[in-house]
C-alpha cells in the first residue's frame, strides 16, 4: 500500500497537482514519476500565468520556461530558458535520463526536446501578450509579493511557480520545479527554479526543499541546498525553512521588505515544513488519509 507514500506542492494549484501526481504514488508508483506528472498537470493549466504554457512572457514577449526535477539518491537535470516546448520538466527529465549533462539551455534545450520527440509549438496565449503589451506601457519591473495572488483571494489568477516534493511507499523522495520565471524579466535570465540546490535539492539520507519567488534571493543563498543541510544538522523541516530565511533578510534586509521568497520541506520521514518573507504563501499536503489539504505558512512580515 501507498500508506508512507506523500507529496506536497508550493500554492493553491498544488492541490491538483498533488492529485495527479497521487494517482502514481498510490499504484505503487516512483516519486520520481510522482512529481513529473504533478508538474505536468501544472504545465498544462489553462490558467496559470507563472507556469507552462500559460506563463507571461520576458521583456521581449518572448514566453521561456526553466524546469529541473531531481531524486534522492543524487539524479538530477534541468532545462533553462526553453521556448515554444510544453512540458519542460520532461526535457528536464530526459537530460537527466538521456544526457551526460545535467542542464541545458537556450536552443541547444529545444534543439535536444525536439530530437528526443517533443513538438514545437507556438505557447503564448492571447492573455498573456495582451498582459505583456499593457506592461510596455510603463516597463516598470516591480514583482508582486505574490505574484498575481496578491489581494484578490479566490482570483483564478491565483497562482505561482510550482515546487513538488514527493516520498513514495519504498521512501525514495524526489522533486521538481516548474516555472515561466518572473514576468518581464530580461530575455536571457534564469531563475533558482532550474537551478539545483537554488529552486530544488532532493537527498534521500536527509529530505528534499523547493522554493518560490523572487528567484535571485534563492541563487543568492543556493537556497533548497542550506535548507536540506540544515536538516541534516538535526532541525525539523519547519525550523529549517525559517532559519534560511532569516539568512535571507539577514543579507539583504531592506530586498526583504518588497521581495517575496517561500520556502517548502519535507524531510525522509514525511514531515512537512514551510516558511516564507511575507504572507499569503500556501502549500498542497496530499497522501493515503487526505488529499487536497491546503495549509497556510508563517511568515516573517
Ligand atoms: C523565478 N522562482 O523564476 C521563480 C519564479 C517564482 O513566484 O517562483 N515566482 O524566480
């Protein structure tokens, strides 16, 4: 049975990433399969403006996707930067699997997907350019605390980049992290989502972390890697969280005031823990007794 078996995702939209990536965990399935169907379902939402194909676009309304998926026992691979693909975590997974690499970007990513069998396609949704030929009006780069969450509870804008962690029944643990990035950000720049111990870090002797937000904070304090050591020095997935964003603020107090970095764990018993800079970060708990658990995390602001 899949009794041990758990997976917990970053936002509101976890909640169904969570259950298409349960559906794998409860046949017995790998955490590793786990988490690449869960961030696909993201992938896919019609409705989501910071993942997949629904994502806003660069500065120069150019859509492009970072993605990188790990497991435990060290495995790992990443796309940055790619365009015109759907699903980025199984290019991610692909390198991982196909590849002597473990990240690829640009063109050489597409170039790579589209060998082994993906299709090119054209994502940019008429929204999303119509968001990014509003934004040229001003060009003003200020990210929202929460992305498009931000006051309006309920908005079915209300998402984020996703970060899934996974424990599957034999107590391997994996991960992923899927994302179109910051809106109107340069073209050309890479977030913490692709970029292992940045936005992810999976070690099955000790749990896994993934992060959200401002993604230069995360690269800044190789961010998912301190949270995953400071569990193996003996702190809880909770305390862990909270002590790496106090390194957050610590550096850079006055950035913390309008930036916002959330930080999820699980460590290789199934606890749970988050920690974000500022509130309105919320996480997706699914597993064998319920499975659409929505919980909201501390926060320092
Ligand atoms: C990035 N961390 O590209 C991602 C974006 C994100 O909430 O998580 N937004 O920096």
């Amino acid at each position: 049975d899949a009794r041990g078996a758990r997976v917990v995702s970053t936002w509101d939209f976890g909640v169904g990433a969570n259950q298409a990536a349960w559906k794998v965990l409860a046949a017995g399935g790998s955490a590793l399969d786990a988490v690449e169907a869960g961030a696909r379902w993201a992938e896919s939402d019609l409705c989501n403006p910071t993942v997949g194909r629904c994502g806003n676009p660069d500065r120069d309304g150019v859509l492009s996707l970072d993605a990188s998926i790990m497991a435990g026992d060290g495995r790992c691979g990443s796309v940055a930067a790619l365009t015109d693909i759907l699903h980025p975590i199984s290019v991610a997974r692909r390198v991982m699997e196909k590849t002597p690499h473990v990240m690829l970007v640009g063109e050489g990513a597409q170039q790579f997907a589209v060998q082994q069998g993906f299709e090119r396609q054209k994502l940019l949704t008429p929204e999303a350019e119509k968001a990014w030929r509003d934004w040229l009006k001003t060009e003003n780069y200020a990210p929202q605390i929460n992305a498009e969450r931000r006051g309006r509870p309920g908005d079915k804008d209300n998402h984020d980049t996703i970060g899934m962690l996974a424990i599957d029944e034999s107590g391997q643990m994996a991960g992923a992290c899927t994302t179109s990035g910051m809106a109107w950000k340069m073209h050309g720049r890479v977030g913490d989502s692709p970029i292992i111990g940045a936005g992810l870090y999976v070690d099955n002797d000790v749990g896994a972390a993934t992060a959200s937000g401002v993604g230069e904070e995360m690269i800044r304090n190789a961010a998912s890697f301190l949270v995953v050591e400071l569990m193996r020095q003996g702190h809880s997935p909770a305390e862990a969280c909270q002590e790496a964003i106090q390194r957050v603020v610590r550096k850079r107090p006055e950035a913390s005031r309008t930036l916002q970095v959330c930080f999820l764990a699980m460590n290789r018993s199934g606890e749970i823990g988050a920690y974000a800079l500022h509130r309105g970060f919320v996480y997706a708990i699914c597993d064998s007794k319920k499975q659409d658990a929505l919980l909201d995390s501390p926060s320092v602001y």
